[in-house]
C-alpha cells in the first residue's frame, strides 16, 4: 500500500502534525480541530502551514495492563449485562455465563 493511499485512511488519534498538542484528531487523513493535551480534549482549528512532521498513530493501551483481546471481551461483557445481542438471536457473553 502506497504512503499516499495509507495517509488517505487515517481515522483516529495521531500525534499532532503541527506540534502544536499532544495529538490531533485525522479524519480521511486529514487534520480535524479535535485536539487532546493529556486527558483534556479541546478544539483548535489546523493553521494554515504544513505540518512539521508525519502523524503517527496514538493506540492506548487498556488502563488495567490487560491485553486488547481481554479489553474486547470486558466490552463484549458489560454490553451484555444490558441485553446486547450478536445478532437477533446470540446473546453477548455477561456475568450469567460465569
């Protein structure tokens, strides 16, 4: 995949690529005014410079130092506690299944 057709797919968050927060918003690969410093999101418009570096995706890491695949499940869990199905007939794992 091309760097190009890559950058055109960029959805989440991404290290500011103005530097001017921690990170920034990508939508389609583009720069949003969505930024966050720390736990505080806020809004700010991208200035009208290129960007001083390449964004590079922010992944955190679940709170508790599981794995994602236990951090899914734990989701899939809570869901089910409120009735969520797979589909109209498979119920979500919940605390019924324990």
């Amino acid at each position: 995949m091309s760097e190009q057709h890559e950058a055109e797919r960029e959805e989440g968050w991404y290290t500011d690529p103005f530097g001017r927060h921690e990170a920034r918003w990508m939508s389609d690969g583009t720069p949003t005014k969505l930024v966050r410093d720390g736990d505080v999101e806020s809004y700010d418009d991208p200035p009208d410079e290129e960007p001083s570096h390449t964004p590079q995706r922010i992944v955190a890491a679940p709170a508790d130092g599981r794995d994602e695949e236990d951090a899914l499940r734990r989701r899939l869990e809570e869901a089910g506690e409120f009735g969520a199905t797979w589909g109209a007939h498979v119920p979500l794992p919940g605390p019924h299944d324990e």
